[in-house]
C-alpha cells in the first residue's frame, strides 16, 4: 500500500465475548488485525469488546478479558456513527447453553443493517440461534459438528477451516481465525499485505477455507493401507443408517474375508467392532453438546432401540448415557465459578 493512500478507517469490529469463550482464536484474529495495522501504518482495523451486561468475561481457561461495551450499548451504536462494519461471536465450551433472546435480536439487526456477522470457534452456534445461518455455509470445530447439525439442520456446516457466506464469516476455532482474518485482509489490501502479516506471524502459508481441521485420516490413525482408510471414510461417512459388511465389501472391491483380515491386522479388532465405536463417539459428543433425547441420540447413530444403545454404550465407557449426561451436567455447574480447563 502506497504512503500517498488516504489513511482511513477500513474496517470497525465488535468482539461479542460469551462466557467460557476460547482464548487461542480470540486472541490469533485480534493479533491478526494489529499485525496489518503495523504493516500498513495506520489503523485500518478497528475493534472493540462487547458482552452481554458490559462486565469481564472469563474464558475456558479461567482469564477474565475486560470489555468496552454491553450490549444495550451496541444495540444503540447501530443506530449511529458507532456502528461497526462487523461483528464476531467468540465462544468455546458450553455454547449450547448460552441461549439470550437480546443477543440473537442484536445479531439480526446487525446482518439487517448491513454489518457483516461472524464467529470463532463454537460461535455458529449462537448464529444459528439467531436464524441467521438457516441455508447459509458455515464452519464449526469438529468436536462440535455433530450437535450442531442434529440442532440446526437447516445449517449447511462443513468441517472447513473457515467459511464465507456472503456477509457471513464463521471459523472452527483454533488457529483457523488467523487464516478467516488473512482472507478478510487479503480481501481489502490484497495479497501482498497478507504475505507480510504471515512473515511476522511466523506462518509459511496461508490456508484456504476448505482445508482439513483434523489431521489426515493416515496420520491422526497411524495406519497406511489406503483400502482400510478408504472403508473407515464410508463408515464416516454413514453413522445414522450403517452401511452392512457386504454393501461396504462392494463398495471397497474387497471380499468380506479380505476386510475382516485387513481390520485385524490395521486396527487390531474387526470392522464391525470398529464401526460400532465411532458411532458411539458419535452418540457421545451428542450427548455432551446437545439436549437431543437419548433415543434420539440412538437413532441419529444408527442404533434401532434405546436399549441396545444404552447397553452397547455402557460396554465401552462403563456408564449409561444417562450417566453419562448427567456427569456432564454436574461439570458444567462446578466449573461456572472455578476456572475450566
């Protein structure tokens, strides 16, 4: 950018802090905007922090952040010269309990009024709430992905780093703001403002939307047979109506011999037993994230009763779904005033 460009206020964002948010990708989209800031010279990013009565907010590792303004406070700024070219919901941990009809009402009235709406890390969550992401494409981090399609079907959520929906911008978390906050840049100054920004990030690329969150199947497995990761991807690919050994065997080119063999060898157990598991690490991020009901739960993971769910569940965890639920709920109530780790 030439020193001779008028130097203006590019861009306002307000960062709306719920409470347990997560600090990393809070943290990597704000340093993100000063980097630009210090690379361009002048203040083209503005922003400031926002939460629901204008108090600290703590985060999911127990550090309470100051904030500039409640949201009475924003709501009123949209009306005026105060009101930001952007907003950004950063949560983390118990999202799906934060539920405030005034914030989902800001949040419209924001989109409505033209500013663009966005999130990091589990901040879809409070956006689909809102009904601002009903058929739109959108991004959450994958531990959160199954709760949130079982509640917000309506949503097209992607295991993506990050997604832009028109005037919609949601990322899984993580370090996946800094690469949402490199598009956004790279949108307004271009490319060479981006490669600057990454140099003093210590990044050596910038990663596009529709990069993996999660390591690569052969890696995150340790396993390199490419017909074993390519039957573990359909089973992926089909918990709520399980695909048979046969129709998987046909699928793979293998015989049902050859798959039983391959399983024992890769993954030390059969491929049925292998399927059964990863449902049940389904149902169990169901039931953590979401108040699905358990026999809903078992049929969104293929189970056709409750109480063979319920049976095969306490087989591998040593505890109902029940329990389990439960379990959870007493850790949510103990951690609201202790630091959450």
């Amino acid at each position: 950018m030439s020193k001779q460009q008028p130097q203006t206020k590019k861009r306002s964002i307000v960062f709306f802090l719920v409470p347990h948010f997560t600090l990393l990708p809070f943290a990597g989209a704000i340093e993100t905007l000063r980097i630009a800031n210090r690379m361009l010279g002048y203040a083209a990013y503005e922003w400031r922090l926002a939460s629901v009565d204008g108090q600290k907010v703590y985060s999911s590792s127990g550090i309470g952040i100051e904030v500039n303004s409640s949201l009475a406070d924003e709501r009123r700024f949209l009306g005026g010269e105060n009101r930001p070219n952007m907003a950004i919901v950063c949560s983390g941990i118990y999202v799906e309990e934060f539920n405030n009809k005034s914030v989902n009402a800001w949040l419209r009235e924001a989109y409505n009024r033209n500013v663009a709406v966005g999130s990091l890390c589990t901040g879809a969550h409070v956006l689909a709430q809102a009904g601002l992401l009903n058929g739109k494409r959108c991004a959450i981090h994958w531990e959160n992905l199954p709760g949130f399609s079982e509640t917000f079907p309506q949503a097209e959520v992607y295991a993506d780093l990050y997604e832009v929906d028109g005037n919609l911008y949601t990322c899984a978390g993580g370090t996946a703001s800094l690469d949402m906050m490199l598009n956004l840049i790279g949108q307004d100054f271009g490319e060479g403002l981006v490669n600057r920004v990454c140099e003093q990030h210590l990044t050596d690329r910038v990663r596009s939307a529709n990069d993996r969150q999660r390591l690569p199947l052969r890696a995150r497995l340790g396993v390199q047979n490419s017909k074993v990761l390519q039957i573990i991807e359909l089973m992926e690919a089909n918990l709520a109506e399980p695909l048979s050994l046969l129709e998987i065997a046909d699928d793979a080119g293998l015989s049902r011999r050859q798959i039983e063999r391959l399983f024992r060898q890769e993954m030390g157990r059969s491929p049925a037993r292998y399927y059964l598991e990863i449902r049940l690490d389904r149902a169990r991020h169901l039931l953590v994230q979401s108040s699905m009901p358990v026999v809903e739960v078992a049929v969104a993971c293929g189970f056709v009763s409750a109480s063979h769910f319920s049976k095969c569940y306490r087989e591998l965890y040593n505890r109902s779904p029940q329990q389990e639920r439960a379990e959870r709920k007493l850790t949510m109530s103990s951690n609201r005033t202790g630091v959450v780790v």
